[in-house]
C-alpha cells in the first residue's frame, strides 16, 4: 500500500512538473517590451531560472506582442526567432544557447554494447580502453571483457586500446552490439637487448632497462654524446654544467641523485672497457643500454651503484664498403656581458 501510494505521488510530481513548465504564464505590463524586461517578468512572476551567456543577445530589443498575458513558452519562442538561438527548460531551469547546442542536449544517447577479446585464443580482456574518436568520453571492458558506452551518433568510431595489442578503431555504422579481437603487437618483445652478461630479448627482461638505438642519438645534434641521452630514456637526467666550449657535457644521473658526499655518475662502459661517453661520436654507436636497478647491475659490483651505461659501438659487415659525411657548425655567444671600469 505504502509503495503503491509512493509511486502515484512520484508520478503526480513528474506530470505538474511538465504541465507547469508548457502552461506557466506571465503578464507584461504593455504589448511592446524589451527582452531584458521579459525575462526578469519570467524568472519574478514563475519558478523557473534563466541561465544564458552575457553579450549573447541583445536584452534592448524590442519586442511586440499580440496580448500582455502569454505563456513561457510562447514568449521565448518569439524573442528568439529568427536569431539563431533556442532555449531548454530542464526542471526549474531555462537554458538559452545557439540552436546546435540545444540540439546536441536534447539528442537522444545510443547504447552501445560489446565485448572484446583476444583474437588469438578469444579469451576475454579486462582493462580495454573504448573511447569515442574525438572525445574523452569512454570507459573500461569489465572482467569479462565487456563494456557499455553512450555515443550521441550511430557512425560513431571507437576507438580501442590496450597494453600489448594493436590499436583498433572500429565505425559503428548503425550497430549497437561489437565483438572486438585484439591482435598482440610482439614488434618490440623481439628486440634485442644489451645486459651486462650479453645479450637478451626484450620479452625475456626481468631487470629495469632502457635500450636506445643509434639512430635515435643521430635524430638530434648536440655538441657532447652524454647531452644526446636527455629525455631519450625513462629515469635518465642529464644536466650541462657549463657553457663553455669543450667543457659542456652533460652530467647524467639514473633514477635520481644517490649519494650527498661521493660521485653520483652512472659507470660508462663502451665495448666493456670503462670510459667517458663523451669521448665516443655518435655516428659510431650502435646501441646505449641503460641499466638502472639492482638486478641490473649486481654483476657489477659497488662501481654499479648509480647506474651503468653500456655503449656498443658499430662493426664492420661484410658487403660493399660505403662512406658517409656529416657535419655540425655551431656558434655560441654570450648572453650578456658584465660592463667593467676602463684603465
């Protein structure tokens, strides 16, 4: 009884609600008013609140009536006729905006739903990211690889993403149901990696590193190989302590400064002997291993304590021989110059 009496109440409610916003009236003073007074007459004489953007429309214009006592509605419809505006009443709230984006409020939402998995074994995937192309509307496929998503168009693209698989974007073209197979992207697990007892695939990894090739190093110019690392490689920092010439390298540091009182510099190795990396051109390196933690840098003992680089320089390779040629010029000038006393 008490639920049934609930529900009619909730339904009374909604029914008023709506007649009262079609069928509220107001009455004007003359039949020829500015907008500005008919909208303050709308939000003294109702309920209802009027949000709009200031510089809009003009609140000055005339405006001519048949009668002094209108609805709301019919009120509002004359003021903006004709000027590319519209309004939306939500609740006790009134909303004057251009006419596309009214539209795009009272746009009906399509429900999408689908389930995504790996197209290799078709086991579902949890975590996926659907978002909708353009936007930052999206959510998550749940445990069971599912998900559900609103879109205001039914050609809609989606746009899938997950660790480890290809990047999918999928039209909907009407549908409102997807069953997505993702594609693993093992390009980068084959690659190989230089540690410091050899060589190992990237897939096999345990130990924090970061390989950069030498074509990456080659992609900019800089006057000192260690000023080449900056922003190359996660955890890696390099500062330039000078600006004079010959003197500008970087000093580098992995995962932080380590020590307060002795040398936080990372061990440089090139080709296994220990050296500067400044003194290797980078037209000359092959790889730069970076290894940064702890398992990474066991084999090298109390030396490996900030860090160790590996540097593998390029060989020669049977075939033709080739010859190439780069240079970089640079010129450095202060920027400003102390005045100082003559004599």
């Amino acid at each position: 009884m008490k639920l049934t009496f609930l529900f009619i109440l909730i339904t009374s409610l909604q029914l008023s609600a709506k007649v009262y916003s079609q069928d509220a009236k107001i009455k004007l003073s003359s039949s020829q008013n500015t907008v500005g007074k008919i909208i303050d007459a709308i939000e003294e004489q109702t309920q209802f609140k009027i949000f709009y953007k200031t510089g809009q429309f003009n609140t000055q214009k005339v405006v001519s009536f048949n009668a002094t006592e209108l609805t709301v509605a019919n009120a509002l419809t004359e003021i903006f006729q004709g000027s590319g505006l519209s309004y939306k009443v939500m609740d006790k709230l009134i909303v004057l905006a251009p006419a596309a984006d009214i539209k795009a409020l009272t746009q009906q939402k399509i429900t999408i739903t689908g389930r995504v998995v790996d197209i290799a074994n078709g086991l579902s995937l949890p975590g996926v990211s659907v978002v909708v192309k353009g936007s930052k509307t999206g959510v998550l496929t749940d445990i069971n690889g599912n998900f559900k998503i609103d879109v205001l168009d039914k050609n809609t693209t989606l746009v899938f993403t997950f660790i480890g698989y290809i990047r999918q974007e999928i039209q909907l073209e009407g549908r409102t149901f997807l069953e997505i197979g993702l594609k693993t992207e093992v390009k980068n697990l084959d690659e190989i990696v230089i540690v410091g007892y050899g060589q190992q695939k990237k897939a096999n990894l345990t130990g924090s590193v970061s390989s950069v090739k030498g074509e990456e190093l080659l992609s900019r110019q800089a006057a000192q190989t260690s000023t080449l690392l900056q922003g190359v490689a996660a955890g890696v920092t390099v500062s330039q302590q000078s600006g004079q010439p010959g003197q500008d390298g970087g000093r580098i540091n992995i995962r932080g400064i380590g020590s307060m009182m002795s040398s936080t510099s990372p061990l440089v190795l090139i080709d296994d002997v220990e050296g500067n990396i400044n003194d290797v051109d980078p037209n000359m390196i092959e790889s730069i291993s970076v290894l940064k933690d702890a398992a990474s840098t066991a084999i090298f003992g109390a030396r490996a304590t900030n860090g160790v680089i590996l540097v593998k320089t390029k060989r020669g390779k049977v075939g033709k021989a080739t010859v190439s040629y780069n240079t970089y010029v640079a010129k450095q000038v202060p920027t400003n110059l102390p005045n100082v006393l003559s004599g």
